[in-house]
C-alpha cells in the first residue's frame, strides 16, 4: 500500500494498522485499535488529512464523544472508553509524526476527564461458600472451570486454554503458558458467516508465564477430570486436550463459562461479579491467610509487586471487623459492658446488593436444585 504525501486519517489508520499493528499485536490488542478508529475516531475525522488535524480539532472531537458517543443510547461515553480511544489516536499519530506523515502530534496537548480505578470485586465469606456449596454439589464440566478459576487465580483465557501437557501430576504442577479468547473476524472467507473466532496466544506477559503448584482441591479436580474425559470420549487424554473442556471433550469456550458463571450467580442469589472476580478473591484470601504479597504476586503472574497490591488486594469489611475486634485494652480497668442499649437511636438496616433479574433455563435449573 502506497500513501500520498498528505493522506487523510483514514487513509494512514488502515496503512498503519495493517503495516505496524496486525503483524506485532496480539489478536485481542489489534481487535481494541479497530474497534476504536472504526467505531469512534474514523467516522468523524476519518476524511481530514493529516496536516489539518490539529490539537483543538481533536480537542472539539474528544469533547463531543464524551457527551454524546455512546453508540447504544447517543448518551455520554464513560470516561474509561473515552481514554482508551484517546490512547488509540495518540499511538496512531504519533507513528505517522515518526514516518514524517505529521509535523507534531495534536493528541498529547488535548484534555479529557480523568477515569477512577475501576471497583475490585471480591466475593464475601458468606457468599464465597454458598458458591462452593453449589459447585462440589455437583461437579459439572462448566463448574469444574469455576473451580480451577477460584483456586488457582488464572484467567478466565488461561484456564480454558490449560492442556494436559501443561500438567505435571507427580509434581501437583500446571505451567501457565497459553491463553485463548474469542476475538471479532476482520478477513472473513468466502462463504463464512461466523464473525468471531477462538484464538489461541502467549499469556499476557513474560511474567505470567508461570508455574503454579496446586492446592489439593485442583489436583482432585485434575484427576476427575482426566477420569471423565475417558468416559465422554472413549479415550485418555492426549498432551493437546484440554482439562477443562466442554461435553464433546473439546475447548470450553470462554464466553460460555463466563455467561454460565454469570447464571450461577443468578441462580444462587448472589450479587452478580464477573468471571474475574474470582482471580481478586483468590489473591485476598491468599493474603488474608498470611500468603506474602511477593508470592502472591508471582502466583498471579504480575511483573510488579506494585500491581497485585494496587489492584488486587483490598482488606475486605469481614476482615477489618475481625482485626478490629481483636483490639482491646491493655489495662485490666476496664470491663466490657454486658449490654448496649441507645433508646431512639436510628437503626439502618443491612441493604442487600441488587441481583440482576436474568431469564435463563440454568438459572431456573440452579434455583431448583438448592431450593
């Protein structure tokens, strides 16, 4: 592809993501900057060339997208969106002022609200054990992908795409290298309708890369497992099966075991948390059972320490009422009192996290089977 001297935004975005982007990013990394030039950017600067796209004509675009380019409702878009198009355009001029496309880049002088951290999700104690009250209840094939997510802390990809040759089961250890997601299909073939495709890539990082050694509910579950793949099947597993895997022995489709989670959640009445979810609480009750931030880190696969302590580990309200109960006078004077009262003083009531109401036959099936 040859580009003129002065090529439109359009014009260089498509040059600069097949020539810089396809070749270098992950699937899931090039599926974020298409659908951020495609859906957002292109559409309304697509057809200004490059030495016109100046810092208050980004600065105008950026502003009208934060109040009305929601594109379900022609609503405001989040702020979280709003900077990740930003970086997308910011990434996309800045190569274009490197190949001499561009004098300067307009992105970095543009202003935008600032997104907060987005809310850790942990599962309580009480709720916590209504879940694994359901899951070894009966340990079905999709249960058994909420189980190795629980108490291994692997991403949702990194679970689905764990093999039986990742597994050494006279060690207790699985090697972490392979994640899968299903991604949108940008060159569809002649005759195909499918728009999304499973791809299978190297985990996140050369840290995530990893070797966990595990707990002994995973081996059991291993074995299981293995055990049941040779009655669905009529075989044992082969270096390249899956360990979790769907009822025709093969991938377990990441999506699917994400919305069935969703639906247990519903079933079971629980306040609804992603998949993710699972990977926040297995580091809290790491640390809560006196596991090292350090190691903690390294189970989870994080290049920093920073990281896990950041984003991860959050003292949850059960664990600061248990710290804080332990506290008390040194003195022998003081004697607790056998009774509170406070007449008239206000009560507040407990409020309940809403459940989304969700119409699903497994959600019925599962309200059924503990009721």
């Amino acid at each position: 592809m040859i580009l003129q001297k002065n090529p439109t935004l359009k014009e260089w975005a498509e040059f600069w993501l097949s020539t810089y982007v396809r070749p270098a990013a992950k699937p899931s990394g090039y599926e974020h900057y298409h659908d951020n030039l495609y859906k957002h950017i292109l559409p309304k600067l697509g057809s200004v060339r490059l030495n016109k796209l100046t810092t208050p004509r980004v600065q105008m675009f950026l502003n009208e997208e934060a109040e009305r380019g929601n594109l379900r409702d022609g609503g405001p878009l989040s702020a979280k969106s709003l900077k990740n198009m930003r970086v997308v355009l910011d990434v996309c001029c800045k190569r274009a002022v490197a190949d001499g496309y561009m004098e300067a880049n307009p992105v970095p002088a543009t202003v935008y609200q600032h997104c907060s951290a987005p809310k850790v999700e942990v599962m309580s104690d009480s709720n916590q054990k209504i879940l694994e009250e359901w899951l070894f209840q009966d340990v079905s094939l999709l249960n058994a992908g909420i189980i190795m997510g629980l108490y291994s802390g692997m991403r949702l990809g990194e679970v689905c795409a764990a093999r039986w040759r990742h597994y050494d089961a006279q060690r207790g250890c699985l090697h972490v290298e392979e994640t899968v997601r299903r991604v949108t299909k940008y060159q569809q073939t002649v005759g195909s309708k499918k728009r999304t495709e499973l791809v299978f890539s190297s985990v996140k990082s050369d840290s995530s890369k990893r070797t966990l050694y595990l707990p002994d509910v995973l081996n059991d579950l291993a074995a299981m497992q293995y055990e049941r793949f040779h009655v669905i099947t009529g075989r044992f597993p082969e270096p390249d099966d899956f360990i979790i895997f769907n009822s025709r022995g093969g991938l377990m489709d990441p999506d699917n075991l994400s919305h069935y989670f969703g639906d247990v959640l519903d079933g079971l009445g629980l306040p609804h948390v992603k998949y993710h979810a699972l990977r926040h609480t297995f580091a809290t009750r790491a640390v809560e059972k006196g596991v090292d931030i350090a190691t903690v880190s390294g189970l989870l696969g994080h290049a920093d320490v920073t990281t896990t302590t950041h984003y991860y580990v959050h003292p949850r309200e059960e664990a600061m009422r248990k710290a804080m109960t332990s506290i008390s006078p040194v003195t022998t004077a003081y004697a607790p009192r056998g009774h509170r009262n406070f007449p008239g003083f206000p009560q507040t009531e407990p409020q309940e996290a809403e459940t989304p109401q969700r119409i699903c036959r497994r959600r019925k099936h599962i309200q059924e089977a503990v009721s």
